[in-house]
C-alpha cells in the first residue's frame, strides 16, 4: 500500500469577504491511498486561522500519518489534535473501500436520485454587492439565504435585511445570519434584539469563541436563535463537549467536519445536541469538490431536512471538475457528468 498527501491551493473567483478579513485563496491537502488497483482520497480540509490544529508542523504530522497508514500501524494518537487530518484519513480510508473513489455512502443523494436544501450564501461586500447576491440567489431558487454580517455597518445591514423583508416574508425566504464572532459582549444582546424584527432563523457565533459565561447569558436572553460555531473548535474529548452544550445551552450548533475531526465526530456531536433537544446543521469549510462531496454524502445518511451549508462548490477558478451540481437552491449529483481524473494521477 502506498500513501502520500500534497497540498493544493484553491483560488476564489472573486475576493470573498467575511469579518475575519478577505479571503483569495484557500489550502487544503489531499491523502491519497493505492493499494494495487484500489485508490482512495481524502482531504484535509486546513482552514488558516481557524483551524484548531493550523501550527507550524502542519506538513510533518500529515508525513507521519502517512507513513504510519503504509506501515498499517495505529494512527489515533497522532491525529488526536488533528481533526482536519483526521477527517482526511477518515474520508481516504472510507473512499478506499468503496465500490468507486467518489462514492463513499451509499444513499439516493449520492445515486443522484436525492437532492439536499442548502442556503444560499452571500459574502459581504459593498452594501449593492450584498443586495445583488441576494436577490440574484432568490431568482436562482434559493428559498433559504445566509448573509454574512460584522464587517460593514450595522445600520446598513440592517437596511438590508429590512430590503429583504419587504419583499419576502419568512415564510417565503428564510433568512440566516453569521456574525463570525464580530459583536462585542457588551452590545451583543442589543444587537440581537434589532436583528430579531427582521424574522430571522438564527445567527451564528454572534460573540468570539471562547467567552462561555457571556454566550451562556446571551443564549438565555436572546430573542433570536444562537448558533454555535467556531465555539465547537477545539473540543474533541466527549465528556468536554457534552459539558459545553450543558452550559452555553445553544439553539443550534453547525457542524464543519473538517473542524470537528470528522464524520464520527460530528455524530457524537449531533447525538449530545439531539439529548438536549439543540438543532444542527452542516457546512462545508470552504473545501474542495472532494472534501465537500464526502461531507454531502455524509450529511445524507443523517437524514436531514434543514437547509445545509453546503453551496461552497462554485468559489473557485480551479476546482476539481465533478457530479456536484446546485440548482433551485438544492444540491445534486448529476451522474452524467464526471469527475476530472486526470487530476488523480
């Protein structure tokens, strides 16, 4: 058996704006498996920045994970701290033993038989930049959308949402926020409560990770649905996860398998949140056709029919050419169409 990982940069067909700054391109790796005619992929779905495991040795404990995988050892203990390695070995390992490479669950979404809903996602920008994303994905289909939020000023926002909702009402176009962490502690609940008139479905991480007593209060006062996201970064024992959602008590929680260590991670996380009745749903991490048709295949064995955050496929110049298609606002796997083998060589 051989094994090995290389890096590749995604490009964005345009500068996408969130809080956290303006985002051009994208890293990600791949693990590749060959066990004689077999072959299996993964990706490592690194997010600078945000990443729990984006340290310095990145590159040498992907190297370790893979000549451990070619010798068959366990491989636990190295991607303990790891989760984006550990969703790529989890992703590789699953692809490997598949009928085919691409076809890692075997569900009518990924028979192209299902679609899955998704929101549709608008980027900040110039306040006609955010209005013209909007109301072009409401022409498209979308009856589901998620503006990104914390960057420009609040009124404006607002007078957007506003726009929005003079148009549609919720039971029209249900609206999502995310906030990536950008209010202060001390303006957050005012700021929710402005947020609420315009019928939204949630906001996500409206305060920065980290801050638990605050975002437990927040969450106990808010008008408006919390989400919890980048809080879940870095959680990765059991016992501390479930210790999480028993204080912050959220309304919901996002899942990003590539940040949450994987599919097996994400299930422990949906079954603590199921126990105390806390919604969830998925997005992707900004990662490549590869890691977000695995994250879609997997997203369908869970039975979901909240929308997922899983239209990320289109960002790029140069991502791999596959079956994944958004149309109408759902996501689908066209089986006429292919994936770009010459890439796998």
């Amino acid at each position: 058996m051989n094994v090995r990982f290389r890096k590749y940069v995604l490009d964005f067909k345009q500068p996408s704006g969130t809080s956290r700054g303006v985002l051009r391109q994208k890293e990600t790796y791949f693990i590749e498996i060959r066990d004689g005619e077999r072959y299996g992929i993964g990706e490592c779905g690194l997010f600078r920045g945000l990443s729990y495991d984006d340290v310095p040795h990145y590159e040498t404990q992907l190297q370790k994970v893979c000549v451990a995988l070619e010798k068959g050892n366990d491989i636990s203990a190295l991607c303990a701290a790891f989760p984006s390695i550990q969703m790529g070995v989890e992703m590789a390992t699953r692809s490997l033993a598949a009928e085919t490479p691409f076809h890692i669950y075997d569900t009518p979404f990924s028979s192209g038989k299902e679609s899955i809903p998704i929101n549709g996602l608008v980027w900040m920008g110039s306040l006609d930049f955010m209005r013209q994303q909007v109301f072009d994905k409401i022409e498209q289909g979308f009856d589901c959308i998620k503006l990104k939020i914390g960057a420009l000023d609040f009124e404006q926002e607002c007078l957007l949402l506003g726009e929005i909702r003079a148009r549609y009402a919720a039971d029209n176009v249900t609206l999502r926020v995310d906030a990536n962490g950008a209010f202060g502690v001390d303006e957050a609940l005012e700021k929710l409560q402005l947020l609420a008139q315009y019928d939204l479905h949630s906001i996500e991480q409206p305060i920065a990770a980290g801050q638990h007593q605050a975002m437990k209060n927040l969450c106990a006062q808010t008008p408006l649905p919390i989400a919890l996201d980048e809080e879940l970064i870095g959680v990765l024992d059991v016992a501390d996860k479930d210790a999480l959602l028993a204080y912050i008590q959220p309304q919901y929680i996002i899942l990003k398998p590539s940040l949450v260590g994987g599919f097996a991670a994400s299930e422990e996380w949906i079954r603590l949140a199921a126990a105390r009745n806390i919604g969830w749903w998925a997005t992707s991490a900004l990662e490549s056709n590869i890691g977000l048709n695995a994250i879609a295949q997997w997203t369908a064995t869970q039975h979901t029919t909240t929308p997922q955050g899983l239209g990320t496929g289109g960002l790029f110049t140069n991502n791999i050419d596959s079956p994944l298609v958004v149309a109408h606002g759902v996501l689908q796997i066209d089986n006429s169409l292919f994936w770009d083998t010459k890439y796998l060589q």
